[in-house]
C-alpha cells in the first residue's frame, strides 16, 4: 500500500467533486480521502439546505481541521485546490504533511499581484462587510465567471447544479487583511529547506485564482530547490473537476509517484 493522500476542496465546492481522483489515486494504490469544510453536509445539496452550518470559519479555523485529520494518520499528500491550495501549503510547511500540490491556490501572504478578474471574483462577498459571518452562495452566472469561463455554458451550469455549495465569507476578508497583518491566517512559512516537496499549479485562464498569482506564490519560497511550478494554459477555475480533470490528475499522480517513491 502506497502513502496516505489527503484532498482538500476550495471555497464554494462540494468535496464529492474529489471522487474522480480518489479513485484514480486508490487505483494507483494510495490510501485517500476527501473530507469537508466544518459544516460541510454529505452531499452539496444537503449543503444548499443548510447554509448556515458552514458560516463563520475563517482559513485557521479550516486548516485547524484539516491539521487534526492529517494527524490521524501517517503525514499524507496534501492536494488542494483554490482555498485548498492555501490550506495544502499551511499544512506542509507546518510539518503534519509529508508533500503538497496546491492548483490554482488562493494567495498567500506575500503575493501582490491583484488582477481585476480576482477582485470581480470576490465581490460577491465583500460587497458587504456582514458577509464575513455568513455563508455565501454563488449564483450561476457568478460560478461561470468564476469557475466555468473555460468551459461552455453549457458544462459550466451542470457542474453548479453538481458540486456548488455555500461557503463561509470568512477566507475572503481573511485575504483582504493579510496585507497588514504579520499573523494572518494566510501566512506561510516560505523556507523550503525542511520540508516536503511541493507542486503549484496555475491555469492561464483561471479567473479567481489567475496564473499571474499561483506564479508569484510560487516564487517566493526560497530558496527554492524544493518547489516546483507548472502551468495548465486553457484551464479554469474548474479544472479539478471539469470534463478535462484527467489532464490534470494524471500529471499530479505522477509527480505524487516520483515523489513518494
């Protein structure tokens, strides 16, 4: 049996949309899971019946929990995408993962490249400041724009009506103060010396998480020798679950392979 591989979803989807690489990862021979957020029901539609539940968690109160699940077993993989992408970093430098992929990962403290399509992302939540105790649910033309550019119109609604969820406005404002708070929750440690390795993906069309961001990420860890950056150049936001998943999950199994050897 191979290492233990952990999966951690972004902000505004369902963890069930991880299935398709759980079972490319079992048959690989991993051991792997996908659980949720704190308030995450099982299924998203019991998650959209619910809103309420996942409200209030901010990104430490999200990688406290995943923290804890890492520890319930032998340091897993990590592989986060969007808000996961962050919490896949934090987990990894703080020593409970033993390698992380973060895709198209929400910004760390540092970053500074803000492009106007990130900002129109996230206006959905910080239109109102009494979104930062609330859950927030995206409409579906928000979710095209967000998630499904890359994808027609068409494949963009099924994916909402699959896997969209709300999600707490918390993460977003965390962001938005990380500038001017040395403590902040984003804040990662960027020495890669001591730990794992580490895989930042990017995808040249993402709108929320445009590549320009997942790249500086990337570059800001020193000194360097233990970070690795890759490009997806026609994917979106919805590139770990969108009918073109495969392209994606196929690279990072290999990698996971050659790095867990």
């Amino acid at each position: 049996m191979r290492a233990r591989v952990l999966f951690v979803h972004g902000l505004w989807i369902h963890a069930r949309a991880w299935d398709p690489w759980l079972d490319l990862f079992r048959t690989a021979g991993f051991v792997t899971e996908a659980p949720g957020w704190p308030g995450d029901s099982e299924t998203a539609n019991q998650t959209r019946q619910q809103p309420q539940r996942v409200a209030g968690y901010g990104v430490r109160e999200v990688a406290d929990h995943f923290t804890r699940i890492a520890q319930l077993g032998e340091p897993p993989v990590v592989i986060g995408h969007s808000f996961g992408g962050l919490i896949a970093q934090k987990l990894l430098a703080s020593g409970v993962a033993r390698a992380a992929v973060a895709i198209d990962p929400a910004p760390i403290r540092g970053v500074r490249a803000l492009p106007f399509s990130q900002v129109w992302s996230a206006l959905p939540v910080l239109r109102r400041k009494a979104n930062r105790d609330r859950a927030v649910m995206l409409s579906r033309r928000q979710f095209r724009y967000g998630f499904g550019n890359a994808v027609s119109r068409e494949e963009s609604d099924q994916l909402y009506d699959r896997w969209a969820i709300p999600g707490p406005g918390r993460p977003i404002f965390d962001l938005t103060a990380a500038k001017n708070d040395p403590a902040s929750p984003v804040a990662v440690n960027l020495s890669d010396r001591a730990r794992g390795p580490l895989l930042i993906i990017g995808g040249g069309r993402d709108h929320t998480i445009p590549e320009v961001v997942a790249r500086q990420a990337a570059e800001l860890y020193h000194p360097g020798g233990n970070t690795e950056y890759r490009k997806f150049d026609d994917r979106g936001h919805s590139l770990v679950f969108d009918s073109g998943w495969r392209d994606v999950a196929e690279p990072v199994l290999d990698w996971v392979l050659t790095k867990t050897a």
